[in-house]
C-alpha cells in the first residue's frame, strides 16, 4: 500500500488492532462482501447484457477458477 503515508498506515494498524475479535471478524465480512459488490459491478459494466446466472458465475471463475465456475449449478430465475 504505496500510497499511504506512514502515519497514517501506523494508526489504522493500531485501530484494527485494538478491535476485538468479534469486531475484526465483522470487519473481514463486511470488507468481503463489497469486495464482491464491487466486483460484480464490474462485471455487469463489462458485459451489460449478462443474467444474474452468469454474472454470479463469472464471479466465480474469477474468485475460484473455471473449474469450479463450470461445475457449479446456479439456476437462472
């Protein structure tokens, strides 16, 4: 993370440690899940025609490899 300064980077260390555990966990969920939010943002900018099947597939494939997007059945409402 390059482009953060020193201090800065200090203090958020020091704040994500002084979480508990419950918190970090619940940090870790919540920064997962707009990972995935914004991921499949992007996919649906990319490829605007794709169903909401496909798109979670893709997501998928990007996350886990074609392999397992190709095994996984997600039925397409």
């Amino acid at each position: 993370m390059g482009d953060t300064h020193p201090d800065v980077r200090a203090r958020q260390v020091a704040a994500w440690r002084a979480l508990s555990p419950t918190a970090r966990a619940a940090l870790a969920v919540e920064l997962t899940e707009v990972v995935g939010a914004l991921a499949e943002q992007g996919i649906r900018h990319d490829e605007p025609g794709l169903s909401d099947a496909k798109v979670r597939r893709e997501l998928i494939r990007r996350r886990y490899g074609s392999a397992l997007a190709e095994a996984v059945v997600i039925p397409d409402p």
